[in-house]
C-alpha cells in the first residue's frame, strides 16, 4: 500500500513516537500553571484480562472475538493483595485447565490527590469521561470502607444544587450514581470555586473494591456529563480561562512509579523533538481523532477499515485497536493466540515482539515501543512450562473507536489542548 505512505510522514526518533510535517514552536514555559502528581498506587499487580474487562464495560463493548482452543494453561500466582476479592468460582478455575479473567481487587493503576473543600482525596484521572464524582458521606458504611470520604458537611464552601442528580452507568450496570453540589476544588494548586461535585450514593461493587481511588476526575467534554437537569462542566473546561493555556500536560511515564498532570503549560523541558498537532472531533464528546492506518515493525503500511478512529483515554489501561490491527500484530508473535479462557491476546513471553506504529491524526503515525506492548506475564502452559504474556494491545471487539489507554499514552508526552481542540504528541524526555 505505497500510497499511505505519502500521508504519513513517519520519523524514528528514539523508542518511541513521533513525526510532525510542520514544525510547531512549542510554547513557552509562562507562570500560571499547575502541576500533580500521578502516583502508581502501592501494590499494584497488572493483570491484563481485569483490564479489559473494564475497558469493555466502560465503553459498553460487547466481547465478539472467539479465542482459538485454549491452552492446558495455568495461572500465575499473583499477590494476595491483588485477588482478595475474585469470586470462590474463579479461584477454582483451575481445576479444568481455564483460566477465567478475573477481576483484582482494583483496576486503578495510577491516581492523584484532588482537594475538594480542604478535603484531600486519591481520584482517577480520566480522559474518557465527563463526572467529577466522589465517595462521600452518603454512602452506605459497607461501601464506604477503605476508601477516604468526602464529607460535605464539614466543608464550609459546599453549597447543595437543588434537585440535580447524576448517573453513570456502564454496559452491564455498573456506575454510581447520586446527588450534586458544588464546592471549591483544587488541583496542583490550580483551583475552582464552584466545581460540581457529584456525590454518589450508591456505587457498584468495582468501585467499592478498588480501594486505592476513591471516585473520578472526568476530563473529556461536557456533552458527556450526565448531570441532570442541566449538565454541568468538566474542572478542566471552568479552569481553562484562568490558566496561561488552556491545556493539560500528562507526563505518565511507562518506567517510574509516578508522572504528572499539569494544567496550563505545556513544558518544553518534558518532551524532545517537536510537538505534533492533532485534531480532534469532539462531537461525540471524547478526546477523539483519525487513526486510520498502521504498520507493524518494518512492514507495510496497512489502512485501518473497521474503526478508523480513536480516543485518548487516561481512564483506560490497555491500548484497545481495531480488530484487524490486533489480528495483524499478533499474527506476526510467533505462538501469539486470542485467549477465550484468558480473555485476549497471549504469547509465549520468549516470543519477539515488533513495534507497531498507528496513524494519530492524518499526517502523523506514532510508534509504540515494545516495552509497553509487552503488558504483563499471565500464566503457563502445563505442557511445556513455557510461560505467557498478556499484550498490552487488545481488540477493541469492534467497537465505534479504538481507545488508546495508558499502553500508549504513557509512552508519549500528550497534551489535552482546548484550542481547536486538539492534541500534542511528542516524545517524552
Ligand atoms: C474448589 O475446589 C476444591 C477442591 O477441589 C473444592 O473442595 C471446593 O468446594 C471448590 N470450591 C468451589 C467454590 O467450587
Ligand atoms: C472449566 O471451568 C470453568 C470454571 O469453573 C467453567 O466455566 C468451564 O465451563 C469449564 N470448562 C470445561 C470444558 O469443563
Ligand atoms: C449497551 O449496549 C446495548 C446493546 O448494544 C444497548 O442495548 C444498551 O442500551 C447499551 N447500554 C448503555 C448504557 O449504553
Ligand atoms: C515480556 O515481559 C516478560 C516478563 O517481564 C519478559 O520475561 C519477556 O522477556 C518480555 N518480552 C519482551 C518481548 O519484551
Ligand atoms: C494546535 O492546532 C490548533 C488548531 O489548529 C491551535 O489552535 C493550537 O494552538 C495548536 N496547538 C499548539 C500547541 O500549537
């Protein structure tokens, strides 16, 4: 397909990403702008089929994709920590061979503090979503326990917004949902008065186990925002006016426990080479632009038919692709499967990986190195001992969008980029 390669201009830089056609002069480093923290929780154990079982059910994706035959295959022991609450079935699930994807007691990887009326709490940064909603005193005890409660009550900026309520629900019934009010919030410094804040009274149990966040910072685009009756703003769009750009820099970083979020500046000193600019249609209200072409390692490059699109998704683990690019990849691991016991893509961890490069907007194609493509060992094959890995790229299913989560993001320098809107891309420094 000789003729992609004349749209897209494609650069080696590095391991990682990225080609810009025109150079844009990044901004200059001004003052007002605001900086947190992005800590990896502690005891954090990856476990790739939690991982997309989640993203599934945030995006209400219905799993299509049969596996090939499973394997004699056994599971790796992960921490205790990390399966203290999978169901007595998927602790036994061994017994004949499969392994089922279960759920750890928490899918939140990373989390940064949020101070909401003086109060500070560990919230979930997430891109794919437009609530900012919290675990708070209304809930009931048992779902409260372990996690850090908001309590309006001892707030003296809260004020109640009459009659408004909220619910975010999922494609099999999770979510929370609740009541709303509005207090001041503040992130790094950077600070809102009359932030909505969403207060769930009930919250489904995925939630109530992952102890390590206690609700979520949405930051994709208002239209999104199941505030009702009247839809409320995200902390990023009632901040951008006050900031010296109105972006929002994240800097996840695939090798250190920690990165950062940072409002209004865009920081030459996180990134090399050249920022590219992407645009994004933001009609369905996500981070959301053209991915319509791939090659993966040397290869050819290949057009994208089935979703030729993709958000940016701070919210979602894994680097979710059209079905063909999946199958394509792992067409070319040697002892590569689509798991239907395991629940995605597996490969013998002895097995090379190649890079696979993705269209980010028209002109541009990032490559995602293979240290993040590699996502986590997932068990052993009883016959031969040889031990499996679970990839960092899986099938979207065929859903509207490909979700590029963390996998790829975090091996990038991304700036969220109102106007336009927008998004950066560039290597990280
Ligand atoms: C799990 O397997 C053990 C040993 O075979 C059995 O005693 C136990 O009842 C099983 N538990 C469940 C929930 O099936
Ligand atoms: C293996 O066990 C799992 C979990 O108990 C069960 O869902 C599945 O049907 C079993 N498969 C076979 C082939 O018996
Ligand atoms: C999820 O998808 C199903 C089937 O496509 C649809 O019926 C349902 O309304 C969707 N749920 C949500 C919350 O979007
Ligand atoms: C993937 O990760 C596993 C476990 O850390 C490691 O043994 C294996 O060599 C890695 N594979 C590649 C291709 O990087
Ligand atoms: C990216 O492009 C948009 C629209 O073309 C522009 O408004 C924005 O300032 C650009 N961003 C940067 C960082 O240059």
């Amino acid at each position: 397909m000789a003729f992609l390669s004349i749209f897209y201009t494609i650069l080696l830089i590095t391991t990682a990403v990225l080609s810009a056609p025109a150079t844009l002069p990044a901004a200059k480093l001004k003052g007002r702008s605001f900086e947190v923290q992005r800590v990896r929780r502690a005891g954090y154990v990856p476990h790739g089929p939690a991982a997309l079982r989640k993203a599934y059910r945030k995006f209400n994706i219905t799993a299509t994709h049969l596996g090939l035959e499973a394997l004699d295959f056994e599971p790796i022991k992960l921490t205790s920590n990390a399966l203290g609450t999978q169901s007595a079935a998927a602790k036994n699930s061994t017994e004949n061979g499969t392994v089922a994807a279960v759920a750890t007691s928490g899918d939140t990887e990373f989390v940064a503090a949020v101070s909401i009326g003086g109060q500070t709490l560990m919230l979930d940064f997430d891109t794919g979503s437009s609530d900012l909603w919290v675990f708070n005193t209304q809930l009931p005890a048992k779902a409260q326990n372990g996690h850090t409660i908001y309590d309006p009550s001892k707030s003296t900026t809260f004020q109640e917004m009459d009659g408004a309520t909220f619910d975010i629900s999922y494609g099999d019934g999770s979510g929370a949902a609740g009541n709303v009010g509005t207090d001041v919030v503040n992130i790094g410094g950077a600070s809102v008065n009359k932030q909505a804040v969403e207060l769930a009274t009930e919250v489904s149990s995925a939630f109530v186990q992952d102890t390590a966040s206690n609700g979520l910072v949405g930051l994709a685009f208002s239209t999104l925002n199941t505030v009702q009756p009247t839809q409320q703003q995200t902390f990023f769009e009632n901040i951008a006016s006050q900031l010296d750009e109105p972006v929002l820099a994240a800097s996840l970083k695939s090798d250190s426990s920690s990165g950062s979020y940072q409002f209004g500046t865009i920081d030459t000193a996180k990134f090399t080479g050249e920022l590219a600019n992407i645009s994004v249609d933001n009609s369905n209200g996500f981070w959301q632009f053209d991915s319509a072409a791939f090659k993966i390692g040397d290869g050819d490059m290949q057009a994208i038919t089935q979703s030729p699109t993709a958000i940016a998704d701070t919210g979602t683990t894994l680097m979710l692709v059209s079905p063909e690019v999946a199958a394509a990849y792992y067409e070319q691991v040697q002892g590569a499967q689509d798991s239907e016991s395991v629940g995605g893509y597996i490969y013998p961890c002895s097995s090379e990986l190649p890079t696979l490069s993705i269209a980010v907007g028209n002109s541009n194609l990032a490559t995602v190195p293979t240290s993040v493509l590699n996502y986590s060992t997932i068990g052993m094959d009883r016959s031969t001992g040889e031990e499996y890995c679970y990839g960092g790229v899986q099938s979207n299913s065929g859903s509207e969008f490909q979700i590029f989560g963390d996998v790829f993001l975090k091996s990038m320098y991304v700036v969220f980029d109102q106007r336009g809107p927008s998004l950066g891309l560039a290597t990280p420094a």
